[in-house]
C-alpha cells in the first residue's frame, strides 16, 4: 500500500495554505490598491470575487474529481492559480480584472476540493482528523505568512503581493515529486457511509454553518484593512502582521479542536466557535484602544479554529465514497459563498462601530441556533 512522506504531508499542508490565501494575500496593500486603481466598484470585491468564482463553480468541480482523481485535479489547479493570480496586478480594465478573480476562485476551489479528498483517501479515524486539523492550521499558518509578506511587499509597492501567487508553481513541483496517486492503492475510507435522512439533514446544517462562519471571520478581512489605517493610523505592514495575528490564534486553536470536540461533542463545538465570533467583534464595536484590538485579533481567531476546520471534516465524516466529491464541493461553495457575502456588510453602514455591533448581533443569533439544531440532530434516530 502506497504511503506519503513526512514531505509529502507537508506539500498537502502548503498546497491547502493557498486556500485562504487566494484573496487575503492582498487585503495588507487594499489601501495602495485603492490610490493607484480607479476602481469603479468596491475595493473589498477585489478580495471576495474569487469566493464568487467558487460558488459558480464548485458544484462542476466536485464532477470534475470523481473524472480525473484528487492528484490530477490538484494539479489542473495549480497552474492557473499562479497565473491568473499575478495577472490580477496588470489588468488595468475593470470588467477583465473581475473575470480574473472570479476564475481566480475557479481554480483555488479545485485546489481545495482534492486537497481534502486526498485526505480523505489515505487517512482514516482519528489520524484523518489530525490531518485535517493540521490542513486547518496550514490554511491559517499561511494566513500568517502570506498576510505579513503581503503587507511588507505592498508597502514597496501596490502590486507586488500578487507575486505571492506565484508560489503555486512551486506547489505543482511539490506534487508532481512527492504525492502518489490514490488511485493506485487507496485506503478504504472509513466511516461516513450513512446514507439516512439524518445524515442528509446534519450535512445541509454542515453547510449552513459553513457559509455563515467564513462569512463572520471574513467581516474583519473586508473591513479592517480599511477601518484600522483610519481609525488607528495602521500602514500596510502594521494591518498586514494585525491581520496575521488572527491566523495565528487560529493555528494554536485549530491544533486543539480535536480535543475540544472530544470534551464537548462537534456540535457544541461549532456553537461555541459563533459565540466567541460575536465576543470578539463586540469588543471591537465598543472598544476603541489598541489593546482591545489584540483580544478581538484572539476572539475572532479562536472563533475561526472551533468551526471552519471541524465542519470540514464533519463534511468529510458524513460523506460516502459516491457522494463525497459532490458534498466537498457543496462545502467549497458554502465556505467561499460565506466571504463573498461578507462584502456586502459594507453597504450596511459607513460606521464601522454599527457594522460590528450588527455582526456580534448576528454571531450570537447564529450560535444559539446552531446549538439547538445541531443537539435536535444528535438526537435523531438513525
């Protein structure tokens, strides 16, 4: 039977940090962006449209890999990744800058989706979770890095940090080097083989909450690199190492879940993850000194750790081997729908402190209602 490497395990964990990337990477220079471009819609689009680009696409995807398999359409992703990311940089019209980034989304979604399903083929039991807490980690201790180089990069100028979206070449050697094909000798996967009106029903909830806490953890990457240069006087490094600091909390709590939901159960897990969202923008909705700032930074990371890598692999859990290309996908665009949504928190209001009022107000809304369905569920018969 086929076994990855430690360097194998490590090129899944750097192609999964592209995810979060495919639009945070330039959140840190949003600003340089806005006073070199004429941009004729809202800045925060540049950073959401490929979430878009995912939602119209994830459902073709997740065909796409019971076609071709989880290596080739890792590779098939990597490719235009790079390219369409850098070109983002060069494209001085408006409507091919959008294209761009919508099929920007296109191919991080297929990138996401195989990553995962990779996971999902060679790790089984509480190894496979460990996996995907780590892939949780990797998403965010990319985050981290590609936020503060985002951030250094942009203060040389607007347009280098697309740069960083060159490093998916180097994945794609990575791959082609280290990763053998599944296809070859899988592991069976275990567990997730229900079939039942309850199973159907958790993963619609799965998917629910997917989409509703990207959508909360990405309100903070559309508004802050606006909201902290005005308020606070932050330059493009200093919102860049800010917005790296939630990352970071993201990573220690991520490589926690897994006891977590041991103590608690997923569920409660999830509902927990809601409620310190709503924790960490209410301090921001009512605090206005820097050393509140570093509790929302350890609020909202921790509220990212508790959720988006558990219902991924609540996604994984629930899924069988006929459904799990399909479901991955519809879990793709949920997450991706959630931060494309968060765009809109913007025509809410101009005032930045009734904006995050209106979204601790919803976190707490969320949390209590997920708490409920999600133990309704459990108490389901098969």
């Amino acid at each position: 039977m086929n076994k990855i490497s430690n360097f194998g395990i490590f090129t899944l964990l750097l192609v999964s940090s592209l995810t979060i990337m495919v639009g945070t990477v330039i959140a840190p220079s949003l600003s340089g962006i806005v006073a070199n471009r004429d941009l004729s819609f809202a800045p925060g689009w540049l950073i959401t449209l490929p979430s878009l680009g995912v939602v119209l696409s994830a459902q073709l995807v997740g065909r796409l890999l019971n076609r071709l398999g989880t290596l080739k359409l890792m590779m098939w992703g990597l490719t235009p990744y790079a390219l369409l990311g850098l070109a983002g940089a060069f494209i001085v019209n408006d409507y091919l800058l959008i294209l761009d980034r919508v099929l920007l989304g296109v191919a991080s979604v297929a990138i996401q989706v195989s990553v995962t399903a990779y996971i999902a083929d060679f790790f089984t039991g509480e190894t496979r979770i460990r996996m995907i807490a780590w892939q949780g980690m990797s998403i965010e201790l990319g985050g981290v890095i590609f936020l503060a180089i985002g951030g250094v990069l942009g203060e040389l100028n607007w347009q280098f940090p697309f740069y960083i979206y060159l490093i998916a070449l180097l994945c794609l050697l990575f791959v082609v080097k280290s990763l053998p094909d599944p296809a070859e000798k899988p592991l069976p996967r275990e567990g997730g083989l229900i079939v039942s009106g309850k199973a159907a029903a958790k993963m619609r909830l799965i998917l629910i909450a997917s989409g509703l806490a990207m959508m909360l953890f990405f309100i903070g990457f559309v508004t802050l690199p606006l909201y902290l240069p005005q308020s606070f006087g932050f330059s493009e490094s200093e919102t860049g190492y800010f917005l790296a600091f939630i990352s970071v909390v993201a990573i220690i709590t991520a490589s926690q879940m897994p006891k977590m939901v041991k103590l608690l159960g997923d569920g409660k897990t999830v509902a927990l993850g809601f409620m310190l969202f709503m924790t960490g923008y209410l301090i921001l909705a009512l605090m206005s000194a820097v050393p509140f700032l570093i509790l929302t930074t350890i609020f909202i990371g921790i509220g990212f750790g508790f959720t988006i890598p558990l219902l991924n692999y609540m996604t994984v859990e629930t899924s069988n081997a006929q459904n799990q290309g399909k479901n991955l996908g519809l879990f793709s665009m949920a997450v991706f729908g959630g931060q494309f949504l968060s765009t809109f928190i913007e025509y809410i209001s101009d005032n930045y402190t009734a904006i995050y009022s209106i979204t601790a107000a919803l976190a707490l809304t969320i949390s209590v209602t997920m708490f409920f369905l999600f133990r309704r569920n459990a108490a389901v018969p098969e």
